[in-house]
C-alpha cells in the first residue's frame, strides 16, 4: 500500500461515508465501578460512520480510585478531620484507608 498524506486519506474517508470532527475537549472522566480514568486536555476525535460514532481519546491519563461514602466517614471519624481533608488524604493514599488515616495523624 501507498503512503497516503492525511488530505488524500480524509478524501478516501469521505467518500466511504466516514467523517472525522475534533472535540475540544479540557477533560475526559470514564467512570468505572472500581476507579475513575481523568483525561486532562485530550485530543478528541469523533468519527461517524453511517450514523454509529466512535469516540477516540488520546492524552495522559490518570488513574483514581473510587471513594465510598463509607470509606470517606471512617477516615473521618478516625482523625477528627473534615470531609475535604478525608477526601484528598485518600486519593492521595490511593484508596488505601489505614494509609489515609496515618498520613493525616502523623
């Protein structure tokens, strides 16, 4: 196969019914049950073929862990602190919570 410069492979796009659009997007969050995956400034592709769209994510990720609403009390009630503390004392731990509890004691 021929080496293709992207107009000539957007034309051969277009005539197979395909079209590409460029989000500009700031930030892409994939929630899954277990963790959260955040895009900070992605490229953003979307791509429509006969009505069914694809969406590509391109960029650094990172990864958090979902809290619990449970995980968040017993952190809180462990160490005196607030909400806001708790929260960031266990990402920054990444979920563990005896982690959580001893970086906010000692």
């Amino acid at each position: 196969m021929l080496p293709m410069n992207d107009r000539q492979m957007r034309m051969m796009m277009k005539k197979m019914g395909i079209q590409m659009k460029e989000i500009k997007a700031e930030r892409v969050i994939i929630e899954t049950a277990e963790k959260n995956y955040v895009f900070r400034n992605p490229a953003v592709t979307v791509m429509d073929m006969k009505g069914e769209k694809t969406y590509q994510i391109v960029g650094e990720v990172t990864v958090q862990p979902k809290l619990n609403e449970e995980d968040i009390t017993l952190v809180m009630e462990q160490t005196g602190k607030g909400r806001e503390e708790a929260e960031r004392a266990l990402k920054d731990a990444g979920g563990d919570i005896a982690q959580a509890i001893l970086n906010l004691t000692s």
